[in-house]
C-alpha cells in the first residue's frame, strides 16, 4: 500500500470515528492536538528545518520554501487556529450546499460564504477522501472540477483566487 492509500484509508476511519463522536469529544481532541503542538514545538523545529534543508537541496522555489518554513511565530498562528476552530459550529452532519441545491456553491458565496472546497484529491484515490456522501463533481479530473468552478464563480461577478489565502 503506498502513502496515499494509507493516508486516505486513515481519513476513511477518522471519518467514521469523527461522525459518531460528539462535539464536545471533537473540541477535547482539538484542544489536544494543540496542546500536543505547543509542547512539542521544539521537536516540530527541528524536523522543519530538516525539510527546508531539502527543499532547498532540490532547488524548490523560495516561495514555496517559505510556504513550508515554520517559526515559532507560525506555530503560534496555527496552535490559536485549532482554539479558533473549537469556537466554530460543528460541520459534520452538515451537507455540502453544492450537494442539496445544483446552485448552492454560488448561492453560498453570495451569502457571503469565502471559501468552496474543490475536488483536488486524485480520482483514483477520491472517494477514500469523501466525507459525506452524494458530493457533487467527485468524478472530475481536478483541473476539470477547478475549470467548472472558476465559470461557476464568473457567472455571478466573483473571482476565483488562487493565491495563498494569508496576509504574505
């Protein structure tokens, strides 16, 4: 088995842990894994900085290095994150609008939604990675699934950005 049907037969048994599990099970693994981060920042340091010396070594691109470099600052950022994510209503049981509707996603962003999840996961490995059943577009190639989306978006004035998302 290779690392992408393990990690999605993994994802497939979260899935299945996480949909019976209670919302306040769900914040107390949240709140552990940032505990976990935290503690073990130094560790998580050292193994980065590992992986920048390769990435480097393998004359990756500089932004892409610094997309994968982490400093005490961007630990911080993601250790307030997961807090962030525990204040969040839980989504699981919640169905994709795309799914419900066959113009939910541009409804959604019109109601001010700012993020749509593309199917980017490789098709022969998808369906390993589905959280819910009945999601739209689960077939398409993933430049196909992004084509669609950006005309999607187009149709109702938005843009689709591509950039990293963050204030760099």
């Amino acid at each position: 088995m290779n690392y992408t049907d393990t990690l999605g037969s993994s994802a497939q048994r979260a899935k299945r842990s996480l949909a019976t599990a209670d919302t306040q099970k769900k914040n107390k693994a949240l709140e552990l894994i940032a505990q976990a981060i935290d503690s073990r920042r130094a560790e998580i340091l050292a193994a980065n900085a590992k992986d920048i010396e390769a990435a480097r070594a393998n004359n990756m691109r500089a932004s892409l290095v610094d997309r994968l470099m982490l400093n005490d600052a961007r630990i911080d950022d993601i250790v307030k994150s997961i807090y962030e994510l525990i204040k969040l209503e839980d989504p699981i049981g919640k169905i994709d609008s795309g799914t419900i509707r066959p113009n939910g996603r541009e409804e959604g962003v019109k109601a001010g939604a700012n993020v749509i999840m593309p199917n980017l996961s490789p098709t022969a490995v998808r369906k390993k990675y589905m959280l819910y059943d009945n999601k739209i577009c689960t077939g398409d190639e993933s430049a196909q699934c992004r084509g669609c989306l950006e005309m999607r978006m187009k149709s109702i004035g938005y843009e689709v950005a591509v950039s990293r998302g963050d204030h760099i």
